[in-house]
C-alpha cells in the first residue's frame, strides 16, 4: 500500500477536514470511479463501460490524480501493449463509508435511483493501523 | 419545508444513488456551504467569510442550484435592501452523515486537518417521515 501523498505541498484553502478531502474526492467523476473500484472494476475500459459514459480523457485525468493522491496504484498486467489495473490503497478503501453514506441519502431524497446491493451497504473497511504520530495511514 | 425537486426532470446520467446525488452535491463548494448552514450560518456574507474564501459569482451560483435542488430555501430577513437567510430543508440537513463520513477519512488520511468539534461529529439528523410512495422526503 502506498501511503497517501501529502497535500500539504499543494496550497490548501484551509485545514477544514470537508474541505481538505473535498480538494482531493471533491469531484464527482472520482467517487464514481472509486465506487467502481469497490465493485470490483479495476481497468481503464471497466471504467469506460461504466453507464454513466465518462470521457476518455477526464477519466485519464481522474485516475492519474487519484494516483497522485495515493488513492490508488497502477499495476501492470500485460506487455505489449503495456496495459494496467489500478488497484485501491488503503485510504482508497478507507472511504467507502462516505460512498455508504452518499448513497443512502440518494436512495432517500433522489426519486428513481437504484438500490445497491445490501453486501456492498453492509461492508466494512478494516481499521487503519494507528502510525507513530497519532494518526492513521 | 420544501420537498426536493426532481432530478428526474434533468437527464441523469443514470439511477446510480451514487452518481445521481454527485450530480446535486459532486460540486465540492456546495458541501463547503453545507458545513457553513450545519454550523449555524446563514446569510451570503457568512459564506463569504470563511476561510476557503469562495467567491461572490460561485457562492451566487452553488446557492441558487442548492435552492433548486431543495437543499436550502430562502427566507428575506430585511427589506431595503431586501436580505436574504439560507435555512436548510430536511433533505439538506440530513446530508450530516455524508459531510462527517468526509471529516472521518480527513482526519485519518489528510495531513494537519482541524479535529472538528465533538458536537458536530456526534449530531444526528431525525429520521425523515416516510411518503406516500415508501421513500422519504
């Protein structure tokens, strides 16, 4: 697992838990790839497919920022032509209770939306493993 | 309160709870000004003043969607010139549990992120009345 890069390189707008992960999950073309991650899609064509029809170059975009935030690791898996998997890291998983979350608002307050799974309502992320400075990786 | 208005009448791109609520909150300065109304403010200078620093022509533009999206009505508090509170509907306040999934993963994945109050984190949203047709408003 790779740890998450810092964002305290980049100018944050402020120290706001919301906000600062707002900077990184903030839009939406991400949580949708991250839920697809969760359910098991794991290439650029999965992703493709997905029906809600994302671009090929914002989903380009979105994967190598969702890389560089350390939400997720390319691993190769073919040569020639070189293709990968991306593969969700520990903080990747670790917001599945947001997606969790977001979907039992949709399912209350949005008509017509589709009922996920119960598996994927009931899943839990394992608890992080506490680093030296209090915090979780 | 006002019932929220179908998204059903815009073309969403599909019944995905998910991807449907990104669709009315994905943007992330609505969940900005959704911390702000959670926390007690309320007029468009207290959004403006706080520390993300919107601007005006944004927070014109996420409050105007909120207010379609039947996040938040409008409520005139003065006259000459005529002054506007933001309170929230049902369906925005019970976005709570969403925006403190979020501060959850800041405050274990996002270096330097403020412990928000405990007040805050422990806040619950009363169970919507069910409707008619077995969802909840």
């Amino acid at each position: 697992m790779t740890p998450p890069r810092s964002t305290s390189a980049r100018r944050r707008r402020s120290g706001c838990p919301i906000a600062s992960t707002l900077e990184i999950v903030g839009d939406r073309w991400t949580l949708v790839i991250l839920r697809d991650l969760l359910n098991g899609k794991a290439t650029f064509s999965d992703f493709l497919a997905s029906p809600e029809r994302i671009t090929t170059n914002v989903l380009t975009d979105r994967l190598a920022a969702m890389e560089r935030d350390g939400l997720v690791v390319r691993v190769p898996y073919q040569e020639r032509p070189v293709r990968h998997r991306y593969v969700l890291t520990g903080s990747g998983e670790a917001l599945l209770p947001v997606l969790q979350a977001i979907c039992r608002w949709g399912n209350t307050h949005v008509p017509d939306t589709w009922i996920p799974p119960e598996a994927f309502m009931r899943r839990t992320v394992p608890d992080p493993v506490p680093a030296s400075d209090g915090r979780r990786r």
